[in-house]
C-alpha cells in the first residue's frame, strides 16, 4: 500500500492507497479511506498524479503530482499541490510506500 500525508489544501486525499489495476508497466493505486475518491497514477509524460480520475492513467488532471519518472519506491524530491492560490511546492507531503510484512516465525515450544 501507500500513504498520503502532509499536504495543506488537499487533506481529504491523505490516506491509504491499495493496488487497484495496472497501466502500462506500472501500478496504479485507489485510496480506500480517503475523504474523496482519489488515485494516484504514473502518467507517461513522466509525472506520479494524484487526483478524482486516472482515465486509464492518460489523464493530467491532478490534485498533487511530483515530475519523476521513477517507481514509486524511488521518487524523490518535493510534491507541489493545487491551493486556492496555483500550484504551491509542498516539502511536507509524503508519499510512501509500505511494504508488506511478512509473518514472523514464533520461537519457543511446539
């Protein structure tokens, strides 16, 4: 999964984001506690978008995006968000991935 925090102006898309399809090489992700239904997508022109409709991942219609054309685990650098005002880069906003956990082995008497 992966977690959305941070931003000042788009709250209602801070959550958790499960697998939902793929597009292309590349998973695209359905927040499932979100206050607004919201995705996150790779767009081929090299931007990870947040917002209401991936259209299939064509769409630039974003709410939070970040220029990068790495996997996810691996973008670095700041995300800007949509405000009242434009585009505002945000150092704040995290978007992270978390790996499953695998189950531990129990240690003791059998």
């Amino acid at each position: 999964s992966v977690a959305v925090s941070g931003s000042n102006d788009q709250t209602g898309r801070h959550g958790t984001y499960l697998p939902e399809g793929r597009c292309t090489e590349r998973i695209y992700y359905k927040c499932s506690d979100c206050a607004w239904t919201t995705y996150l997508w790779y767009h081929d022109s090299g931007y990870w978008v947040i917002g209401s409709d991936p259209d299939g991942c064509d769409s630039l219609s974003a709410n939070i995006y970040i220029v990068s054309n790495e996997d996810l685990a691996d973008v670095s650098g700041d995300w800007k968000e949509s405000t009242s005002s434009g585009w505002s880069t945000n150092s704040n906003i995290a978007v992270v991935c978390q790996l499953p956990t695998a189950p531990q082995p129990t240690y003791g008497p059998t």
